[in-house]
C-alpha cells in the first residue's frame, strides 16, 4: 500500500463531560491543592510534595475514568447490551493496576512519603462530595426528537 492511497480515518469526536462530572474533578483538584497547602504550612515541603502527589493521582485517576467511561459507553441501548462485561472488568484492572504500580515506585524510589501521600488521596472522596453537594442537579435538556 502506497502512502498516497491510505483509507481515510473517521474524526473521533472530542470527549465531553456533562456539568457535575467537571465539578467533581475540578472539587478533587482543588481539595488536593488545599490539602498540599495546609502540609507545607504545617508539615514541610516533603510532606506537600507527597499530599499533592496523592492528589494528583487521585484527580488524574478519576479523569482517566471518566474519560474511559465516556468513551466506550454507546449513546444507545442496543450498543450498550453488545458491551462485553469481560472487557470491562479486565480495562478496571488494568486501570486499577497501572494506579498501584505507579504509587508503588512513587514511594520504592522515596519520591513520597506513604502517609501523605494517603492523605493526597483523600482529596478523591472529599472532592466528589464537594462536587456532587454545589454542581447543576437540573436535568440535561431534553432534544426534540420528534
């Protein structure tokens, strides 16, 4: 096959977030930033780092969900019955995986410290409460289908 006559690719379009997802990410986000914050002032700059790693693990890990989510789940119910489960349970330990091997050599290689980094992680649970208590409860308007 010549470089001249390759197949055209179909645009992928651009993953989008409803409302409440974006405020639970940018909740966790910011709690983790509040949390490295109040560990400088109050436990030295080691101990920031680690909580912001923590953090930054957490939010990164519940964007790369949303974004997995989103992507592979179809608009429509027929789409959404072909899913296999199998492939589901194998991409979550996958994630869940790559999470732990990552916090893992964090920590083997003393980048962060265990403790902090468990209290970084707290910025997960505490953002999605944020999040979820101030976000838009409205339902998305619905489309004329007709």
């Amino acid at each position: 096959m010549t470089a001249g006559k390759m197949a055209p690719r179909a645009e992928v379009p651009p993953v989008r977030f409803d409302a409440r997802l974006r405020t639970s990410i940018r909740a966790v986000s910011i709690t983790g930033a509040t949390l490295a914050l109040c560990a400088l002032a109050f436990a030295g700059l080691g101990a920031a780092v680690s909580v912001a790693a923590g953090a930054g693990l957490a939010a990164g890990n519940l964007w790369l969900l949303a974004r997995i989510v989103t992507s592979l789940l179809p608009d429509d119910r027929p789409g959404a019955e072909a899913q296999s489960r199998a492939g589901w349970a194998l991409l979550a330990v996958l994630k869940m995986f790559g999470l732990l091997a990552l916090a893992w050599l964090l920590m083997r290689h003393g980048i962060v410290s265990p403790l902090p980094m468990l209290v970084g992680f707290g910025a997960l649970p505490i953002g999605i409460a944020i999040g979820s208590l101030v976000s838009d409860r409205r339902p998305p308007p619905e489309s004329d289908g007709g």
